[in-house]
C-alpha cells in the first residue's frame, strides 16, 4: 500500500507540471540568455581616440588664440591686452601668458624695440599652416565639399536642412565659413536657399536628387570585402564592419545577436520610405538599423571621419534619428566609438571606428592634413624650440662676422659672401615690418567670438 501512493503522487506529480512552458522550468542563468543586441551598454575606453582628443583640446585652445591674433593690426597683439581678452576664453588673470610661452612653436613673444612692451605673435611654422590649411580648404570646395553638402541635404526626409545646423558643423563638413555666399549661393543649380529674416528660420534644399550620390559609403566597404575576401553573399550583404575595443566582453549569445542583426534587412538611408507601414515590428527593427547606417554616413561625408553628439542632434528630426542618441550609439561600440575627453566632458566626439587605425585616419586628405600640422606643432617639445633659437642666433653672428671681414678686406669677397650680406639686409628688414605696431589702434571686441554657441543642441 505504501509503495502504490509514492507511485501515485510522482505520477499526480508530473502530470501537474507538464503543462507549464519549458521557460519557466530554466534557470535564471539560462533565462539572461538572449538572441538580441542588450540596449544598456557599457561604455569601454579606447586609449587611443581618447589621446587623440586629448591633444585636440589643446589645438582648439590655441586656434582661438591665433583667431584672435589674426584678427589684430599686423596679427600682433600686446600681452597686456592679450591677458584681458582671454578671460572670454575661460582663462583667468595671468594665465594667457602662461598658456601660449607651452607652444613656442606656435607663439613667438618678443620685447618691441621703441615701446619696451612685450608683444606676442605668430611664428612662421604657424603661418605657414594656415596658410596650408586655408589652400587646403580652397581646394576641395568646388568639388568635395559642394558633393559633401548635396549628400548631406539628400540624407534628410524632405531634402532640406537649416541654415544655421550646417553653419555649425561647417568645420566638420569641410565648409568655409562664407559657404552661404561661396557655395549655396554660386550654384543655384544644386542648392535652393530659402530667405529669412533671421538665420535661425533660413534653410538650404536641394534641387534636384541625383541617383549616383545615393549610394552609401558602406556598400563600397561590402563590395570591396566581398570582392577581396570573399564569402557567403547573405552575411555580406547588410553587414557592416564591426571592430569592438579591447577589453570588451563578446559572450556566446552576444556573438549570435551580432550575427542575426548583420543579416537582418534595412532601408537605405537615401532610400524614400514615405509608402511604407513602420507599425510592425519587423519595420522598427529595420527601421533601427537605418539609423545605424544613416549616421555611419553621416560620419563618412566628414572630414576627419568624426563629429560630436551634440552636432548630430541637430540633424535628429531631419533624419529620423532616435531620440536617447548615446545609448543608441553604446549599443553598437563595434561601429562607432564615443569619446568624452577634450572639454571637461561636456562634450561627447562620435568617431566611425574603422576609419581610424591607431589613432590615425587610414585614408587621410589635404584638409586633415594641414589641421594635424598644427597638432604637430603643438606636440613639439619646447627644448627643441630653444636649440633652435641658440641655432638662429649662432647663425647671426656668424653672418656679422662675415659682414665685418667684407668691410675690412675692401670687398675682395666672393659673391657668394656678398649674396649672404642680401639675405640678412633683407631678414633685418622683414623683422623691422614684423614690429611696426599702431599704438593707437584699439581692440574690437566684436572681432572675439565664442566657439561654446555652437555646442547649443537647438532641435
């Protein structure tokens, strides 16, 4: 008797949990498992876009300073005078001085030869880079940067953008800063200006979409693979480059979810999607995707292949972007990588991970550069600028030297000695123009613009 009810209730036993789903009978290890991308991600540090801002902090500093300088009589500026206009900068009492004796590859601070004032300006390895980089910029306007603008304004729902979104990012976008009159308006045939009378309500369209702009610069990126290595044309065909930072932890079932999502299907960002229903939610998953693929471009069309948060925010609503754009990002480290160095971390810098290659651009331009020259010049040791000063001045003497035996031996010098005797008349000369300084001439506060205005998120 007692063996037939343990029978039975085993049996009443079984009989009472069949019914329930095998998901409730798993473990809780086994129930974490997922076959779709985690949304809440942590964000990994890659050392090498985060040195990357580091040393752009400080070029952006010393672009302001040379703004500044560029803007005054002779591109020179007493340092006095100097002192009290970076205070709009964020610099405190004394600290200009300070900042730019770091960069004396940059700057050049000297005693003025009448006013016994120390004066501060640029020098020639500085000059020589803006000029570089304002060639450089020339250069590419008729065709990249024009191309650039029509692929921009192409990317949005109605094919126009506000004047004011693209007047912000124009650096990024490699636009001069007249592109208004330099660009919008010299080719009517491309672009569409509509007037107002403030900036904020003006906007740029497009006349015309031309079909071979649409094509993304990531189906160049499959085609080449494809054609180089190879493979199953299903896993290629909506794929994209993923190329995680170290240290991240890539699991099983996170490797299955990357998997899944490269093959799932997606709308191109250039493609018109007016005529389709987007309440399934087969539709949002794509939907999704394409906004991966929509600021993959977006990062592409830039110069240096990066762009900050807050820039990318602007072109939200024109674009059909989400709305939590950083948690959207982390949840695709493989694809983008965000930075939060270079400005107290008020600033979030977007970089397209697989155009950079140990903090460098792989396919690098004139305009990147003859921007990363000054990067150069900021990265200079300062010991190397006072052996080159000891040079210099050893140089000199040596000249003089030369000048006074001339003048003792009557002339009886070679022409070359006497060609050496022209070039240091004419460098005395140069350096004499290099100081004259109206001291009279006051400073235009108005010339002095603060970049923080164009950190604003204005959706």
């Amino acid at each position: 008797m007692h063996t037939f009810l343990s029978i039975s209730r085993k049996l009443l036993h079984l009989k009472s949990t069949s019914w329930i789903p095998t998901v409730f009978l798993l473990s809780p290890k086994q129930m974490s498992q997922s076959t779709s991308i985690p949304r809440n991600q942590q964000r990994i540090r890659d050392h090498g876009y985060d040195d990357y801002m580091e040393v752009e902090k400080k070029t952006r500093k010393v672009t302001k300073f040379q703004e500044l300088l560029l803007s005054q009589p002779n591109s020179v500026i007493a340092i006095s005078r100097l002192d009290m206009l970076a205070r709009r900068f964020g610099f405190k009492q004394y600290e200009a001085g300070k900042f730019i004796l770091k960069f004396p590859h940059v700057f050049e601070v000297f005693e003025h030869p009448v006013q016994r004032i120390l004066y501060c300006r640029l020098t020639r390895k500085a000059m020589l880079q803006i000029e570089q980089e304002k060639q450089a910029l020339l250069d590419q306007v008729h065709d990249q940067a024009v191309t650039r603008l029509r692929k921009l304004l192409i990317l949005s729902n109605t094919g126009r953008l506000r004047l004011e979104h693209v007047r912000i990012a124009r650096k990024e976008f490699g636009l001069p800063d007249d592109f208004e009159f330099s660009v919008v308006l010299k080719y009517p045939k491309y672009f569409r200006l509509f007037d107002a009378k403030e900036t904020r309500n003006k906007y740029i369209e497009v006349v015309e979409r031309d079909p071979k702009l649409a094509v993304c610069a990531v189906e160049n990126v499959r085609e080449r693979e494809y054609r180089e290595k190879g493979g199953e044309e299903e896993n290629v065909r909506f794929s994209f480059r993923v190329n995680f930072p170290p240290g991240f932890k890539i699991g099983k079932y996170y490797k299955i979810a990357v998997w899944k999502w490269q093959r799932l299907p997606y709308w191109l960002p250039y493609e018109d999607i007016s005529g389709y229903d987007l309440r399934s939610l087969e539709a949002q998953k794509r939907m999704e995707k394409r906004a991966v693929a929509t600021i993959h471009e977006l990062l592409s069309l830039t110069v240096e292949k990066k762009i900050t948060l807050e820039r990318i925010a602007h072109f939200r609503l024109a674009m059909d972007l989400p709305k939590k754009l950083k948690d959207f990002l982390l949840q695709h480290q493989g694809i983008f990588y965000i930075s939060t160095r270079g400005n107290m971390g008020k600033l979030h810098t977007v970089f397209l991970r697989e155009a950079y290659r140990k903090g460098e651009l792989i396919e690098p331009n004139e305009l990147y550069l003859a921007r990363r020259r000054l990067a150069e010049l900021v990265l200079l040791s300062p010991r190397k600028a006072v052996v080159d000063k000891r040079l210099v001045n050893y140089r000199t003497q040596r000249d003089d030297d030369e000048i006074a035996d001339y003048v003792e031996n009557e002339g009886e010098h070679s022409t070359t000695q006497e060609t050496v005797r022209e070039d240091v008349g004419e460098e005395s000369q140069d350096s004499d123009d290099d100081c004259s300084i109206d001291s009279e001439e006051e400073v235009n506060n108005d010339d002095v613009t603060d970049d923080a205005e164009d950190t604003r998120v204005t959706d």
